[in-house]
C-alpha cells in the first residue's frame, strides 16, 4: 500500500473515531471547539495508529 493511501487511511479512520468524542466533550453550538478538538484527538489517536501500522506491515516511514 502506498504512503500516501496508508496516512489517508489511519488518519481517516481516527477522524471518524474522534468526531463524536469532540462533541460529547466540547459541546458549542457553533461547532468550532469541537472540531479543533477532534482534529487534535485526531492526531493523538493517528499518529500511533499510523507508526504501528507500518512497523506491522514492515514499510518504511
């Protein structure tokens, strides 16, 4: 799988996966916080996802 398509993946999924937490822990109306929050949590559950994932498919980062 390419690099490129991996990082859309992983980080895909844990946008997915960190959207419903932003607003359950960052309730406004307008929809700023929680998006701010979830692109961080994003970031928090991606990253890790995306270095584990190619430590387990042996790719290169």
């Amino acid at each position: 799988m390419h690099r490129s398509a991996r990082l859309a993946l992983v980080f895909g999924v844990a946008f997915v996966v960190a959207l419903p937490l932003g607003f359950i822990f960052a309730p406004d109306p307008t929809g700023v916080v929680p998006f701010f929050l979830t692109a961080g949590l994003a970031a928090v559950i991606g990253l890790p996802a995306y270095l584990g994932f190619a430590r387990a498919t042996g790719s290169e980062s």
